[in-house]
C-alpha cells in the first residue's frame, strides 16, 4: 500500500489517499477515477508524498539523498566528537547515568552508550537528562 497527498485543483483541498501501488493509481487516474472529495473534481493531483524512510538501497531514486548525505556526514562528525569526549559504556548506560546522578560518582569524561526509549523516559522521569542523537554507522556510505 502507497499512501498519497492529493490535491484537488478545483477547491484547493488536501486529502490523503490509499493506492496498492504507484501504478494503480495512474491507471485510476488517466480513468478518471479520482475525484476530490469535497468538491467531486477529477482536477487531482498528487502532491508530496507522505514521509517514508529513507531506503538506502534505492539512493539514485531519491531525490533527498544529496541531503541526507550532508547530514549523515555532520553526524559522523558529531559521532567522532562523543568518542574524543565521552566514554563508551555500552549497554550499560543507564546504570552509568544512574550511579554518576545518585552516588555523584566521578568522570573525567561524560559518558555515552545504547539505552531504549523506555530506559530514556525513566532516566527523565528520575531527573536525569539525556540526550538521543541518531547514530550513523561507519561502514554505511
Ligand atoms: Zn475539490
């Protein structure tokens, strides 16, 4: 299923559509088959499309890749950064991030590692504040 924001020329008016795939929704498109909504027209339109993850494997057929890129790369070089500055404790960066906030154990380096989004939300809800970037891997071009 492919999800499409479609715009309807004659009313102006932005609704979101179901296809089972690119293809059917040309071929309900040349029959006509489309109308809006509101107003009934067939003056549709597709507009953007919904946000969808970025496959790598289909790169050349994204128009966004060029971005992604920069991005992907200011993140490889926050990455490199957290590793000069901070100290990888792997899995276990909660119990870190606790005994550092309750024991007031010290480091000479903050610290980094994996914790899940449910680890993160009680680490706040204890009043210990982190914060998630994305992570990229360095073998990923
Ligand atoms: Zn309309």
């Amino acid at each position: 299923m492919i999800k499409y924001k479609l715009f309807c020329k004659n009313c102006s008016q932005y609704f979101d559509s179901w296809f089972a795939t690119s293809k059917e929704y040309e071929k309900l498109k040349k029959l006509k088959l489309i109308n809006c909504l509101k107003c009934d027209s067939i003056k549709i339109e597709k507009s953007i499309m919904a946000p969808s993850i970025i496959n790598n494997k289909n790169k050349n057929n994204n128009s966004n890749s060029k971005k992604y890129l920069e991005i992907k790369n200011k993140l490889k070089e926050y990455k490199k950064f957290i590793k000069n500055n901070f100290d990888y404790v792997g899995d276990n960066f909660t119990n870190e991030a606790r005994s550092i906030h309750y024991n007031n154990k010290k480091r000479k380096k903050g610290i980094y590692g994996k914790a899940s989004a449910d680890e993160v939300k009680e680490l706040s809800e204890e009043g210990i504040e982190t914060e998630t970037i994305p992570w990229v891997n360095d073998n990923e071009n």
